[in-house]
C-alpha cells in the first residue's frame, strides 16, 4: 500500500490505528536512522534509499509493506509499482483526502510546524498525482477509512459467499487430525473419539490422520505426541459408522506394500467397508533416519509408489497372482479376508505437475493438491492434460484439497482466537494467514471458490479442533455446501 497525502493528512496515525507498526516504511522513520532526526531534510536522499530498499526485500518475502510517504513523487512511485510487479504482489493505492483547513491545523499544532508555502505546495502537487492515479496501474485506489488485514483466500470472500447463497453448489468436506498433544483431563482416546463422533454428526465425510512416526516441522517438535497411524484409524472405526478413514498420506517407503496391503484391507473389513488408501513418495528423511529406514532417491521413491499403485488393487482383488514390477516383487499377492469394498479407493498425495499428477491420472481415484483456487485450478489443468494423455476422463478422478482453518463467529472472535495462537513476537497476522483464520462467511466464500477450481472434497485441519465448539462452529459452512 502506498499512502498519498500531504503533511498532516494523517497517514501515519492511519497506519499505526488500522495496521502493524513492522508493517510501515516510513521515510521520516529512516531520516532519524541517517540523519539527526526524522526532521533532518538533509538526509531525504538516504532515507528513501533506505525506503526503496525495505519495500523491495518485503515484497521479496510476500510480506505485507506500507509506504508512509507523501507519495507524490511520480520515479518513486512508479518504482514501488515495479517492484510490487516483479515480486507479483498486489499494489493499492491509499488516498488521504483530508481537508487543508484540518491539515493546515495539525501542522501548526506540531513542534516543529513546516512553513505554509511548503503545505501550499504539497496540496497543489497532491491534487495533480490524485487526478493522474488512474493511469499509474494500481491494482486498486483507495479512500483511507477504516481497513483490516484479511489473508489472501478471503479477499473476495464476501462475493463468492454471495454467490454461493444464490446459486449453490455441493462439495464435501473431510476432517485432518495432524497431532495429539490435547490438552485437558481426558485422555487422548477419549478426546479422539469426542471429536470423531461430533465430526460425523456435523457432516464431515471422512477423517483422516498422518502417518508419521514423530511429529513433522510444520506443525510441531518430534517430542510431541503421534499415534501410530493405522492404530488410530482402527480405535476411530469402532467410535464411527459413517466417516470414511484414511491416512493423509502413507509414505511408501515405511512398511512393505504387500504388508500395506494387508494393513488397508483390514481397516476396510473392520469398519465395514470405510476405508481410504492414501499414498505418496515419501519425503521426511529425518524420520527415515531416525528409524533406521532407506530413504531412497526421489526417482526409486516414485518406482516403488507407482508399483504400490499397480500391486495394491491385484492383493485386493481375486485369486493370489505373482507381481513383477519395477522395484517390487512378490510370488502371490494374496489378501484374505478381502476388502469389503470392491475398489478401496486410492488416493495419491503431493502436486508435482511432471511424476505425481501423471500417475493420479494413470491410476489413482483421487488426488490431493495444496494451494488456494488459481494454484488448484492451474494443477486441474495440468491433470486434465495428463488424463487425455492417459486415455481417462478427469471426472473418475477425486479432487481433495488440504488446508487449515480457524472459524470465528464474528470479526472479534476470529482475532480473539488469533491471539490465542500468537506466541510472544509473533505477528497475529501471520498467524491468521497460516490457519486461514475467518468467519462463517468469508470461509463459505474461499470454499466456493476451491470449488469452482474443481475441489470435490475439502480437507480441513483445524489448531483448536479439541476446544469446545470448534466443530460446532464450522458446521454452517458444511450446511452451507451440502
């Protein structure tokens, strides 16, 4: 964002009313690092190097940037817009059309007050940039008022809620259960089957837990609790009747396909014919040495996950036929008791456009795609390719979608909640983005979106998922869908 007024239109107190101070790059805030004080007119010149340079490297970093400046100057201007281009971040323009009488007021009432003259020329320059800024490119020009930051998903969530209130559409919804460091007196079992039971009855369709051995980077420290994936799918059977159950994804690298096999096969006789098989190369290879497994190279990982794909449906299937594939090789791929399903249905994890997508198309029932729309939309295309290549019709073909979400009933609970995720020195901000933190509504709207990319189930992880009510709260959204 990039705020245009003159001295005393109240830009800064905008900004630090409406914003994060980290957020701001102030050129009088770089005048007091280089100069005497942010009054020092003699380091102008330093100062907005310095403010070129911070606005580049946040943009850099997708951070959000907010230049408090004039911002009349036609060059500097034109460079943030550049540099927002080449980074391809969005660049709003943010007008403060305070009247000169108020302006002139604040000034005067400053301890150091600038000269009339010079506000007399701000205000004649600030007009003629005003009038010019359609023609600069922003991706938006803005009246100051009052402003939110939003994550990303939500920025047009108001009209695709709108749009899926009068026009809906269907798409179902499953539940990821990533850790088990539940806090309370309960015990984890007992936690686990209070959440599956209320999952079931608010609609989710399936549930679906990692199969990792220790807790990975991205949502803990390896000291934290994980259950051993199939147990867990086995306990969350006998406390459910309708959810589907699966892992979000198996590396194939940790058990013996044919095992594997067996493992599924298992799960799908016990809770009558509900399970998933879900797959992927495998990636975590701390895990791998920590347990004392191989962590073969990329391109063996995809050997051995593309014979998994072509073994498992023969061990599920009739008689005991002998398997010779690339990497795999077993005398008879015998399963008894058999599934009860006639096809468990596979689901392949992970987006890479070339391998993984490619062997969706060859012979998975589902994919698994991270990313909001336009990313989904663009990898639906790239697996439509791969299906007409493959001879398949992209409609056999489930697309799930994994993310996180925080509900809240309104605006302030939604920052209440945000808060209560926020560690000392961390953003509030940041963490809204990364649990994708909204209400009832905007959710509605980014999921209408993910739909209208070709989503047909979305999975859903949620941080406080053992508070009370967390599901209760994300029960419209389901409704909103079914």
């Amino acid at each position: 964002m990039v705020l245009i007024g003159p001295s005393g239109a109240g830009k800064s107190t905008w900004a630090h009313d409406h914003l994060v101070a980290k957020h701001v790059v102030s050129s009088d805030a770089f005048r007091a690092v280089v100069g005497v004080d942010e009054h020092d007119q003699r380091a102008g010149t330093d100062a907005f190097d310095l403010v070129d340079l911070v606005v580049e490297r946040r943009l850099k970093r997708g951070l959000v940037t907010v230049v408090d400046t004039l911002g009349t100057d036609d060059g500097r201007r034109d460079g943030w817009l550049a540099a927002a281009r080449k980074h391809k971040r969005r660049c709003h323009a943010v007008v403060f059309d305070t009247p000169e009488k108020e302006c002139r007021a604040r000034n005067k009432a400053r301890p150091r007050p600038l000269p009339s003259k010079v506000l007399t020329a701000q205000f004649a320059r600030h007009q003629i940039v005003v009038d010019a800024l359609t023609d600069d490119g922003f991706d938006a020009i803005d009246t100051a008022g009052p402003a939110q930051i939003v994550p990303l998903p939500f920025i047009r969530a108001d009209a695709s809620c709108a749009t899926q209130k009068e026009d809906p559409v269907t798409i179902e919804f499953g539940l990821q259960l990533p850790r088990f460091d539940f806090e309370g007196e309960t015990g984890v079992g007992d936690t686990l089957a209070t959440i599956a039971v209320q999952a079931e009855e608010a609609g989710f369709t399936s549930i679906w837990v990692m199969d990792h051995f220790q807790q990975i980077p991205q949502v803990g420290r390896p000291w934290d609790p994980m259950l051993d994936s199939y147990t867990t799918l086995g306990f969350l059977a006998g406390v459910t009747s309708k959810v589907r159950l699966g892992t979000l994804v198996t590396g194939i690298t940790y058990r013996n396909v044919a095992h594997l096999g067996k493992i599924i096969a298992t799960l799908d006789v016990l809770s009558g014919g509900r399970a998933n098989c879900g797959l992927g190369a495998a990636w975590f290879a701390q895990e791998h040495t920590d347990y004392g497994w191989e962590f073969p190279p990329i391109g063996e990982r995809y050997d051995i996950l593309e014979d998994a794909l072509e073994l498992l449906p023969l061990l599920w299937g009739p008689g005991q036929p002998a398997f010779d594939g690339r990497v795999i090789k077993i005398p008879k791929a015998i399963c008894y008791p058999r599934p009860v399903q006639d096809r468990i249905p596979v689901l392949v994890g992970g987006s890479g456009e070339t391998k993984t997508l490619r062997l969706v198309a060859r012979h998975a029932d589902a994919c698994n795609l991270f990313g909001e729309a336009d990313i989904v939309a663009r990898k639906v295309d790239v697996l439509r390719g791969h299906c007409a290549t493959e001879g398949r019709d992209i409609d056999d073909i489930s697309v799930t979608q994994l993310g996180s979400v925080l509900v809240g009933t309104d605006e302030a609970d939604v920052s209440a909640r945000v808060a209560a995720f926020a560690p000392d020195g961390v953003n509030p901000h940041d963490v809204a983005n990364r649990f994708n933190a909204a209400t009832v509504d905007d959710h509605i709207g980014r999921f209408r979106e993910l739909a209208d990319a070709g989503v047909q189930q979305a999975i859903v992880s949620m941080p406080d998922i053992e508070a009370d009510g967390s599901i209760e709260r994300f029960s419209p959204i389901i409704e909103a869908f079914s």
